[in-house]
C-alpha cells in the first residue's frame, strides 16, 4: 500500500508519484582516481515511503541515439536507495562525455531526487535538485 499523508484541509494524500523525469544528466570522462566519493557522478536518490517494495524502470534518452535499458531495480518497502549511473551496467554502461536525460517508471509511488558532483579539475561542486513528478496517467 502507498505511504500516505494528511494534508493540512484533512485529506489523505499518497506520497509520490509513479514516474519522474530527470531531464539533465552528463558522467564526464573519468579523471584521476581520487576514491570513489570525489568521483564526479550523478545519482538519483527514490524513497520508497509505502507498504510495497517499489519496481522501478529507467531509460536513459540521448540526442542522437537510441535510449539506453531500461535498467530494473527494486526499493524495499519503507527504504530509500541511492542509485549512481555510474553503477549502471545492464544492460549497458551508461556512456561518459555526452548529454543525457532519464526517466524512472515505479509500479508504487516514490519520491526522486537528482544530485550531481562534479569534481573535475580538482574543484568541487555539487548540485542537487527534485525530479520532475509526472501526474498520474503520463
């Protein structure tokens, strides 16, 4: 069963929604190797708040080739998972050095987060924002 919230009018509202669109990503080439936290990387972070473990899908879409997957995971019941698409492996890596967007389908609601670290060139930036929630139906 989907976690639910009431909300402040006393309705109950389901927490999350089944697919989300991260319309930006990009793995540049590897660096130096500086340990596996200051690689540069994006992730998506799902929570899974429900009763249900969560059945996600996600296809990576590029400019000028066909998508990517989809590469299948499984978000335990009340968990949350931090996914790098540099782990990405089946059924392909995901390329380095060129522009990507993603979407993730789940059979339950979930929540989606986007971070990216950059560490190229010795600097440091990290940039984190929601997914893009598609309404039911889409």
């Amino acid at each position: 069963m989907p976690a639910r919230i009431r909300g402040s009018g006393g309705g109950v509202r389901t927490i999350g929604q089944r697919t989300w669109v991260i319309s930006e990503g990009f793995l540049p080439p590897r660096g130096e190797r500086r340990g596996r936290a200051l690689e540069s990387h994006e992730a998506a972070c799902v929570l899974n708040a429900g009763d249900a473990p969560a059945h996600v899908e996600l296809t990576v879409f590029f400019r000028d080739r066909e998508p990517a997957g989809p590469y299948r995971l499984t978000v335990p019941a009340r968990r949350t998972l931090h996914l790098r698409f540099d782990d990405l492996g089946d059924p392909e890596p995901v390329p380095r050095g060129i522009d990507f967007s993603s979407v993730l389908r789940s059979d339950v609601p979930v929540v989606v987060q986007h971070t990216r670290l950059d560490a190229r060139e010795g600097r440091g930036a990290l940039m984190t924002s929601l997914a893009w929630a598609a309404g039911e139906g889409t």
